[in-house]
DNA sequence: CCCGGATCCTGCTGGC
DNA sequence: TGCCAGCAGGATCCGG
C-alpha cells in the first residue's frame, strides 16, 4: 500500500492492533524483504523476540514499531507490501514473506509480492529539529526516527511541516513539478496517485517549471495535497484490487472519488474535457488538457 | 550537490 | 490458445 494515506490506514490498524503485544516468535519464509537488515535473517528475528511493542509511527510512506528494547522494526510496503493481523489458523497468504507470533495469539504478517518494501529491526536516531519524528496515536512520537528515515521530508499532514522552508527549497530546484512532488527529500507520502489529484486541483501541468511556480501557487499545491489525502484516509485510502488492503485485508474506496489517475478518456469533472494519459518518469501522467494545459518552458 | 535515467522484483492484462 | 510486451501505486544507485 504505497502512499500515505494507505500506509495511515496501516499505521491505525497496528495502534489498534499490535501496540502493547510482545513478540514471541519470528519466522523469515524470504530473504529478500530483510535485506536491509545487515545482520541477516536470524539477527532480525533474535532482536525482535520477546520485544513489546510501545507505538507506531509514521512518517510519509515509512512505518515503524516502537519496541520497548530501544529498537524499532522499520517498514517499507514498496509496491505491493501489506501488513495483517491473522490468526494463527488463517492459511498462509501467497506471498506471505515474514510472520510474527505474538503474545495474545494473533500474527502480524508482512505479505508482498514485489518485494520492493521490506522490514529491518534498526536502532532510532534523534530528529535533526528536535520535534516529535511523525504520526502516532495518542499524543504526540517521540523525537526519534529509523536511521533510513531521517533524509525523508516531513508530509503534508504532518503538524510540524515546515511550509515556509517547502515552499522555498520547491522553488530552488530547477525541475517539474510533478518530479518535486515525488521527492520524498522535500515533502513525503506523495506517489503517482495523489501526484496527478494534487495537481488537478491546482490545475498544473506536471512539466511546469518549479522555479517558475508563484509562492501561492506552490502553497496551494501543497494544500490540495493535504486535502485530497485527508479526503482519501477518511474513505479507508484507494485501492484498485486485493493487493492494497488494511490490516483486516479490507480494500479503501477513494478509487470512486479520482478526478484524473487511472481516467484516461473519462470526462474531467470540472469542465467535461477527456482526461490523457501520457509516459512520464517510466509510468504515467494523468490530467485534463484543458485545466492543466502544457507550460511555455516546460521542464519534464 | 543536483538532476534524470536505469534497475531491482513478480504477476496480470491485452494485443497479435 | 500461447506468447510476449507493457504496465503496476516506490526507492535507490549511478553517471553526467
């Protein structure tokens, strides 16, 4: 489940969940999604044994579980990564990768097909502005992140996001707009979906030159993100198929609300123009040609 | 340092 | 029916 809102949708159901259970055991049935942990299988599965889980937090698209040893079990879903609570008679899923027992019976499950997420156990390091790190439940995380994390931009939805500071570093790169929304060094969480949403709304091109872009309109932009996210979590996050699920293996519905991704052909909802589709950065751009038409200068 | 392209994986779909 | 190219919501590495 790759963008924020999908991984929030993930971040509450392990509050729900897994916060407060211990681990009492650890199974790698696949090497690949604990590649980032450099001590291999059996070292992930010995740190986190026995381990209490004290919170989860969230920062753009990362994830991580607090443990009451000091560590943290750090997760990426990549493309296709899925976290489940199961019991523990519930068949094992396909590509089921890693499976956590814990202590009232259930299993945490990471499922992936891709592979391109994964999970580490790593120690926490301190946050370079001293703020609390990301999302949690009940007040605000602490100051710590995953080392992995600590380059990752603060989201839109984060209290502590620095719009000012974004607006500039933004407008300092001589690049798209679509490539900046993407960064996740400048603000995180943003991927192809609610890229082409955000920009709909704000009704830019993709190529549009960043260093071109009005202060407001660079503001703007960002708010649009943070509404069409929040949009998004309050209907469960999208999800075209069985592969983008919440810990229940519940599918979100804001796919029914998209105004340009994935409606190549359809009406744009605001003026009737068909939305295109065209090759972008080895995957797609949507928009309405009307409302977002191609920039003098544009820079792809 | 900044930017843009290639690459890592697996599975499904659509066209021939 | 079978095969294969193309595509999929991401991050990282490398060369210019």
């Amino acid at each position: 489940m790759p963008e924020l809102p999908e991984v929030e949708v993930v971040r509450r159901g392990l509050d729900a969940h897994v916060v407060g259970r211990t681990v009492t055991d650890v199974e790698v049935l696949h090497p690949r999604p604990v590649r980032r942990h450099v001590l291999g299988p059996l070292d992930f599965a010995g740190r986190l044994a026995g381990a209490r889980v004290d919170a989860a937090v969230r920062r753009g698209k990362y994830l991580w579980l607090q443990l009451d040893t000091g560590d943290a079990l750090s997760a990426h879903l990549g493309m296709s990564g899925q976290m489940l609570v199961q019991r523990p008679d519930a068949p094992a899923e396909r590509h089921l990768r890693v499976r956590l027992d814990l202590d009232d019976g259930q299993q945490l499950r990471f499922v992936d097909q891709r592979m391109f997420g994964g999970l580490a156990v790593v120690g926490l390091v301190p946050t370079p502005d001293g703020l609390p790190a990301g999302t949690a439940a009940g007040g605000p995380s602490a100051p710590l992140l995953p080392p992995e994390v600590a380059h990752v931009g603060r989201d839109p939805l984060d209290p502590h996001l620095d719009l000012d500071r974004l607006v500039d570093r933004v407008r300092a790169r001589r690049t798209g707009v679509k490539r900046a929304l993407l960064d996740q060094t400048l603000t995180s969480g943003v991927g192809n979906i609610y890229a082409d949403e955000a920009l709909w709304r704000s009704r830019l091109h993709h190529a549009r030159p960043t260093d071109t872009l009005p202060r407001p309109a660079v503001r703007r932009l960002v708010a649009d993100v943070a509404a069409v996210m929040g949009e998004a979590l309050a209907q469960g996050g999208t999800s075209f198929d069985a592969l983008y699920v919440n810990v229940n293996g519940a599918s979100g519905y804001f796919d029914r609300s998209l105004a340009a991704y994935g409606q190549a052909g359809a009406p744009c909802p605001r003026c009737g123009t068909a939305i295109t589709r065209e090759a972008f950065m080895n995957r797609s751009a949507y928009r309405c040609p009307r409302c977002q038409p191609v920039p003098r200068n544009a820079r792809w």
